[in-house]
C-alpha cells in the first residue's frame, strides 16, 4: 500500500465529476488500499477518490474510535435524507486547518456498492451520515466551503494561498 497525495483548495481538480466505477478489480482494491492508508495516516475520517485525483465513484470513511472500521462504498448514491438537520462543524483534508459549521439532514440512506460490486444499502446517522455526505459531495465536485459565505470563502482562498507560499519557502 502506498500513501497518496492530497489535493487542496482551490485546486480546480477538486471540481470533476467523478464517473461509475464499472471495473471491480485489482486495480481497485489497489486503490481502496491506498486510500484507506492516506485516511488513517491524515489522519481523517473519510476520503474520497476525487481528494486523490481519481475521477471515480468511490469514498472510504471510518468513523469509529478505534480506527477498524473501514467502509469502502463504490458507486455511491443517497436515497433517502431525513426533514430534521443538524449543525456540524466540518473539516476536509483538502483545506487543511479551516473548520466551520455546516448544515445537513441529520439522518441519510445510502445505496453503494462493496469492494466486490455487492450491492448493499445503509442507513446513516450521527458523524456517520455527515462524513457520507460530505465525501458524496466531493464526488460531484463539491467543497464543504461551498456552504459558507462568499466572505469566508475569500479569506479561507487568502489562507490556502499564504499556506502553499510558506511550504514553497
Ligand atoms: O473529506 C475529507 O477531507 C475527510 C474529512 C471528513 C469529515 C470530517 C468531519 C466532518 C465532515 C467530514 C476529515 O476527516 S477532516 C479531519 C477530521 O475531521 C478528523 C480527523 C481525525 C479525527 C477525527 C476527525
Ligand atoms: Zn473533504
């Protein structure tokens, strides 16, 4: 397994759309594996393909506190979101150090697929159902940001900008 790089914002990369994955393979499992070692060693609790410039439908997330949990879901679809929301604050490996609060529907069904092609369905709440909707929305090319004000998403750009200058020094 190999640790990947990551992304970060404003990278015009973390805009594709990422397409199904068709091929349940090697190839796959490589990079679930993959990915899964960059989530733990961030470390985060979730990732998705598109954070590692890989245009597919696939996320990784662990949410449990003992770090065994892993959950690969391919090809990732909510069915189903609760009326009742919540107020998370939510980070992203991709905008490293930026944390702000988001709103979501508390409670989402997810249908994926497992690292086999096995069709499965899950019910998701708590940080479980945040961390699925948030790595779903990198799929579509989507960035927690995109939820804040265009002030904060200016100053969180300015940030980026300043942190990238004082890695390049
Ligand atoms: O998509 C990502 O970059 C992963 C992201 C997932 C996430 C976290 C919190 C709310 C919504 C989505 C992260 O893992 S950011 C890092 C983080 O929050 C964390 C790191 C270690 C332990 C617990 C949380
Ligand atoms: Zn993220």
């Amino acid at each position: 397994m190999a640790k990947l790089s990551i992304l970060e914002y404003p990278d015009p990369r973390l805009r594709a759309v990422a397409r199904p994955v068709t091929a349940f393979d090697a190839h796959l499992r490589r990079l679930i594996g993959d990915m899964a070692e960059t989530m733990y060693a961030a470390p985060g609790v979730g990732l998705a393909a598109t954070q590692v410039d890989q245009q597919i439908q696939l996320i990784v997330i662990d949410v449990s506190e003992t770090k065994d949990q892993l959950r690969v879901f391919v090809n990732p679809q909510i069915t189903w979101t609760s009326d009742e929301t919540v107020v998370c604050e939510e980070g992203c490996l991709s905008v490293p150090g930026i944390y702000d609060e988001v709103r979501r529907p508390a409670r989402v069904r997810v249908r994926a697929q497992d690292a086999q092609g096995e069709a499965f369905e899950l019910d998701c709440e708590a940080l479980l159902a945040v961390c699925v909707q948030h790595e779903i929305d990198h799929l579509t090319g989507k960035v927690f940001v995109d939820y804040l004000s265009s002030l904060k998403q200016d100053r969180i750009r300015t940030k980026m900008k300043k942190r990238k200058t004082r890695e390049a020094a």
